[in-house]
C-alpha cells in the first residue's frame, strides 16, 4: 500500500535532483475559462516530464545488488527517458524496452543519456513480457512506468509541490495515462489539501480509465489511437486503480483536436511547449468550466516532450 507518507519521503529524496519547477498563471486564460488557473509546470522538469520524479525514487531505493545488475523499463517515451536519466545519475546500468513508433525526440534523449534501447512492436509484441525476460536473463530489475510503489509516490511530489506553493485550491485536473501521477496526486491531495476536488483527465479514445470508474473494477481497452502518446494505454494499474476509484472527484475525457487546440492556446498565451499529453488537462478545463466556475484549478502540464513537426502543425491556425 502507498501512503502520503511515501510521498513525503520522496520528496525529500528527490530535493536538490528534481527541479521545484514553476507554476504559471494567465489573465488570459482565467478570463476565457472564468477561472483561476495556477499551471504545474512539468514540461519544466528534468527530462522534459514529471516521470523524473517517480523513476529516480524508485531507483534510488535499489540495494547495492540491484544497482550493480541494472534497471529494465518499458515505455512509450517519457517513463524511458527518466529511468535512462535517472539511473546515469545513480550509475545503474539501464535498459529501455520503447514502441517502434515512439516520437523520435524521445528515442534519442533515451540513447543520449546512455541506456541501451530493445524497440517492439507496440500492436504485436507484449512490452511486460520482453522486460520481464530480460530481467530472468540478466537480473535486471524492472520498473514499470505506473503500477509500483515508488513511482506512485514520487509522481505525487508534483502536487505536493503546488499545494505548497500556492494558496488552497478548489480543484486539481491531472493527466491520465495508467494512473501513477493521479494516484500520487489524489494521495498528496489527501493529506495536504482534503477539499480539493481532484479530476483525471484521458484521451476520448481511449477513456478505459472512465469506463473502470463506472464499473468499479480494471477495465481493459485495446491501444488507443490518439496524439496522446503518453497515455495510450490500455488499462490502469492494480495499485494505482484503488487509489483512483477510493479517492477520485471524476475522470473526463478530451479529443484529440482540443489537446492540438491547448497546444497553440498554452504556446500563444503562457509561450510554454507542452506535449499532447501535457495538455489532457489543461483541455479538460473546458468540460469542466461550469462546475467549477469562479473556483481556484490547479493543472498539472505533465509534459513538453513533442517532436517539433508536430508542434508545428499545431501552431498552424
Ligand atoms: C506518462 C505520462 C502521463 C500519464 O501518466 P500516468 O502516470 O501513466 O497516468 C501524462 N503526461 C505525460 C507527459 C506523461 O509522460
């Protein structure tokens, strides 16, 4: 079981390694929305994503064994290159299981911080089944980009750094792909903040996330197609979905045109970069507005890894 006491730990392990990144604010924006909205900036954080977090709290609980025999992780981009980055740090050898058609940017910033990258075919190939045989073959151990106790905890130093920041939120609209960063998030918000609604926000194409709530039990889709590659997957996590369902205000879901649509309205009013991913809730804002009119939202801008011809053709008008 995951507490906030897990969160607090990690954040005191992850002080003076994470950046304390900004949270930004824009007239502009309150003014369309008739909120006020305060901006977690992730997109800022070391590796370009929040998954820095989690991922060099997990490793830096690794025992002397571990640490020399080496990590394994499986990941569409942003979960590979905070276990690469992490473990350069920790000097634990890395290995990184990527989608062949993960965004370039991310393959290269994984092989640029030294892991070695085994690619598959994320529509034939089991990613859980290559790294937990790598992990018989050599004794790596395996990090999971969601569904771990260490990843849950330091995901939720991201909230635990806004509610610190800035004065009582009505409301906090996270990302969600399999559910370490709301988990983390819904258990800072818990201890730090209890009457702070908390609402996740997943790609329409793949609301797995939404039908699990209603149904109260894991529900499984197939890979969901969407520009959202960091939350294409398929089902939440056996620790992140009891914390979600036990805790969760609501999850909402957002097409793939209103994630391009945040894309350009964060560039030309806050002139941050900020990945499809990044933006499910910043766009989430916009089904949400009417319930919480007038009210103090935190967002949570996970990520600003995004190949620049995709940034591009978002920008265009
Ligand atoms: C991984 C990721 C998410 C989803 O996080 P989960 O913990 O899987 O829910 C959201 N945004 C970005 C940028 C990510 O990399």
């Amino acid at each position: 079981m995951v507490t906030f006491a897990d969160v607090a730990e990690a954040a005191v392990r992850l002080s003076g390694v994470a950046n304390r990144t900004p949270v930004v604010t824009s007239r502009r924006i309150d003014a369309a929305l008739g909120l006020h909205v305060e901006l977690k900036c992730e997109n800022l954080q070391r590796v370009g994503a929040f998954k820095f977090r989690g991922a060099y709290n997990a490793l830096a609980r690794f025992d002397a064994e571990q640490r020399s025999r080496g990590v394994v992780a499986f990941s569409s981009g942003n979960h590979a290159q905070a276990v690469a980055l992490a473990a350069r740090l920790l000097g634990i050898p890395a290995t990184i299981v990527m989608p062949h058609d993960a965004p370039r940017s991310k393959v290269a910033a994984t092989r640029g911080y030294g892991a070695t990258v085994r690619p598959y075919d994320r529509y034939t190939e089991d990613r859980a089944a290559i790294a937990a045989s790598l992990a018989a073959e050599q004794g790596l151990t395996v990090i999971p980009p969601f569904d771990h106790p260490d990843v849950i905890a330091g995901q939720g130093t991201a909230a635990l750094e806004l509610f610190a920041d800035v004065s009582a939120l009505d409301a906090l609209v996270v990302p969600l792909g399999g559910g370490g960063l709301l988990a983390g998030s819904l258990l800072a918000a818990g201890a730090l903040a209890p009457r702070c609604r908390v609402y996740g926000v997943e790609p329409a194409a793949g609301n797995d996330g939404q039908q699990s709530l209603r149904a109260g039990r894991i529900v499984t889709i197939e890979p969901p197609q969407t520009i959202a590659d960091g939350a294409q997957t398929t089902q939440l996590g056996t620790l992140t979905f009891p914390i979600i369902a036990e805790r969760v205000t609501d999850i909402v879901t957002v097409d793939d045109a209103a994630l391009t649509a945040a894309m350009r309205t964060l560039a030309a009013t806050t002139k941050l970069v900020v990945e499809p991913t990044g933006c499910l809730g910043f766009a989430g804002l916009e089904s949400l507005r009417e319930t919480l009119a007038g009210t103090r939202v935190g967002v949570i801008l996970s990520g600003g890894n995004v190949d620049l011809d995709v940034l591009a053709g978002a920008l265009r008008p």
